[in-house]
C-alpha cells in the first residue's frame, strides 16, 4: 500500500447550539489587559467563527485526508488552525507521497526530523493530524479499532468529567448546570474561571463563589476542578487554595503559562491542591522535562497537539514511569479514547468530554463519540472512527498554497 495523495477538506455547514452554549468563556493569559478582559464569550467565540448571528450558525471544520492506492482514506481533524495545514502541504506531504502508510514510526520521525524549528508549536499540530490519519489507515485496513493496535482495551469505561467551557457563571445558572450534570451520571466536573490577580477582591470574591456554589449543587463527592489557562500566578493560585479549602478543588488546572515549569514546580511542593497541566507542552522530550522537575500532579497532553497518536503512547508510557496519571486534554474524544483505552486506569483515571465544544468539532463526523451515564466505552469502528457524514456538508473546497 502506498501514499497517492494529501488533501485538506474545509467543510461547511450549518449548526443550531443550544441556548446555554457559548454565554461566557475560559480566563486568558490576555486578560491583564482591561481591553482583552472586557471580551465577553458570545463576543470572542464569534471572533474565532464558532458562532454567528441567527438561528443557526455557520460552521466550518477542516480535516485532512491521507489517500492511498488501495482506497483507503485515513483522515484527521478538524484542525483548530490555517497554519497546521500550510505545514501539512508544504513540509509535510513531500515527505508521504509514495510512501508505506503503516511505517507510523519511520514517518513521524522523518517529519520530526525534517523541521528543527518546528519542535513546538503548529508544525508539531500538523505532524500530529498526519499520524493520526495514518493510523487510521492502519486501522481501517486491519479492521479493528486503532485502541486494539494500541493494545487495549485495557479498561471497560472510563468516566467522563465533564468540562464546561462557555457555559454561564451565573451562580443560579452554575446550580441548575452541574445539577444536570450529577443527573446525568457524571462524577466530575470542570470550570473555567474568569478572574485573576488583576482583578482584585471583588474577583476572589467571584471564584470562591463559583465553586461553592458547584459543591452545593454537585455534592459531597463530585471532583471539583477549575482552570484558569495560564491566567493565574504563583501567588493568587496559593492563595485561592487557601480560600477555597472548605469546597475540597480536586486540581487546579495551568494555573501558570506553560513556559514556567519552576513555578508549576514550586505549586505542587507548596499547593494542596493537585496541580495540572501540560496541554500546551510538545513531544515526550517537553514532558520528560516537566515530570523530571516534579511540575504536575496531572499531565494533560493533548494527542493532537503534541505529535499524535504514535507520540501519546510514549508519553503515556512515561507517566507509568514517573507513577503520574495522563488525562489527555480533549480536543478529539475519538482520538482521546483509543489512546486512554489502551492504558491502565492509574495512567488514565478519567476522560474530558469538552461538552460544548463536543457538537461544533463532531458536526461533520458519522459517528460522534460522547459519554453515556457519564462514562466512555471502549471504540468498537475500524480506525479511528472520523469519517464524516456528507449529508451535513452543505459547501466545501480543497484548501491549497502551492
């Protein structure tokens, strides 16, 4: 079997979010400057295109598409950016044409290799949804679920938590959300703050209210844990522990940017709070470097961003190494689970389910992947299960800058 083609697919439709969707957003490290802080959700999120006005908003996803001369068509996606596919095109593509699809390991070194200024970043994301198109090949060609490949199953399910970007902080709002969640079978949840050291007591004020007012609505024994992305420091992380000590915060998620590793450091020898992160750090050399300086309790790689499929394997292997559990960050469920399902539950405790995030990126896709009494399942769908329902794409073009 050999390579024969490389294609980016924008696709277009049109997609109706529920009322709750998209009324606030996560903290910003941009948030230090009033300007960026006024930005409301609805605001930003039409910024970025996930939303538009009217009944129904435009949605437009892209995927890249491995072809190969024996008809079968790995694919990948939706990727975030345009960058990773000018990456795909230019650098990456020369070096798969032709090629043996199943060599996942001689290629994503090549690719690695082909660009040392790329170790980070969006070439690492264009490596990323290459490999996971290629073991989608693989997949498909065996006719088995690529976490058998990898594997698994290793568990049975695994419970979801469920993380609630874009959802209103509203306390009353709060409250009738997780209730929602509890009785949907989820055993925990994750917020995302909007207030930082920038804004004062009336923005402590506002965080402590937040998670007391998930405690009360989630109960005694739902984990609880907030993330700030990178929009924290050192000093307001500390002292939020202290304030929110009563509400029991399971992990306090990139309370610091990713490119402080000492302070991560320092937060997990000093915090009583479990410190997470990691979901902006590359490669299994980025997170040897975090885990050999002790920087989280939790390491949240995400397998799209930070080499793919054949690159999360590995980092999972490290953190059975290091005795640290592996949540990856959530931007593919489908990708997520055959990674998760081929660990051990000390790797991989729990899976994130991005709930308002999960309809906009699995639109296009036949077979969306979501929890069912807030636990995953083990992927049954040769591959890795993102073929797309054509039915939903109204327009499309073929993305190119050669």
């Amino acid at each position: 079997m050999k390579i024969t083609d490389v294609r980016i697919r924008e696709l277009t439709g049109s997609i109706h979010y529920p009322d709750d969707h998209f009324q606030e957003r996560q903290r910003s490290p941009m948030d230090i400057y009033p300007e960026a802080k006024a930005r409301g959700g609805r605001e930003l999120y039409k910024a970025w295109n996930f939303i538009s006005e009217g009944d129904s908003s435009l949605v437009k996803s892209v995927f890249v598409e491995i072809h190969t001369d024996a008809g079968i068509t790995g694919i990948a996606g939706p990727i975030n950016w345009t960058i990773p596919c000018v990456y795909i095109e230019a650098q990456l593509k020369p070096l798969l044409m032709g090629r043996d699809p199943f060599a996942t390991e001689l290629l994503w070194d090549q690719m690695y290799r082909s660009a040392p200024h790329g170790r980070k970043g969006f070439h690492m994301h264009a490596i990323s949804y290459v490999d996971v198109a290629l073991w989608d090949i693989k997949g498909k060609a065996l006719g088995l679920p690529v976490s058998h490949l990898l594997g698994g199953p290793v568990q049975q399910k695994i419970p979801a938590y469920a993380s609630t970007v874009g959802f209103s902080l509203e306390p009353e709002k709060v409250f009738e959300k997780v209730t929602q969640l509890r009785a949907q079978g989820y055993t925990a949840t994750k917020w995302f703050v909007r207030e930082g050291p920038t804004d004062g007591p009336e923005g402590e004020r506002k965080n402590v209210e937040l998670i007391k007012t998930i405690r009360e609505a989630g109960g005694p024994d739902m984990k609880i844990m907030l993330d700030s992305w990178s929009g924290w420091d050192v000093p307001y992380t500390l002292r939020m522990a202290r304030l929110m000590e009563e509400y029991d915060p399971y992990w306090f998620e990139e309370p610091v940017r990713t490119d402080l590793p000492q302070s991560y450091a320092r937060l997990r020898r000093d915090c009583p709070v479990n410190i997470a992160g990691g979901e902006h750090e590359f490669t299994r050399w980025g997170t040897k470097q975090m885990m050999d300086m002790e920087a989280c309790d939790i390491y949240q790689m995400d397998p799209l961003w930070t080499g793919g499929l054949s690159e999360m394997v590995k980092i999972c292997t490290l953190g059975s190494v290091y005795d640290v559990p592996v949540i990856p960050h959530g931007t593919s469920q489908h990708v997520n689970a055959h990674v998760s399902f081929a660990q051990n539950a000390a790797v991989v405790p729990m899976m994130e389910d991005l709930i308002p995030f999960r309809l906009m990126t699995q639109h296009f896709l036949a077979a969306p992947l979501a929890p069912v009494d807030g636990f995953f399942t083990p992927p049954t769908t040769p591959g890795v299960g993102l073929d797309l329902d054509e039915s939903k794409i109204e327009s499309e073009r073929i993305l190119s800058w050669a």
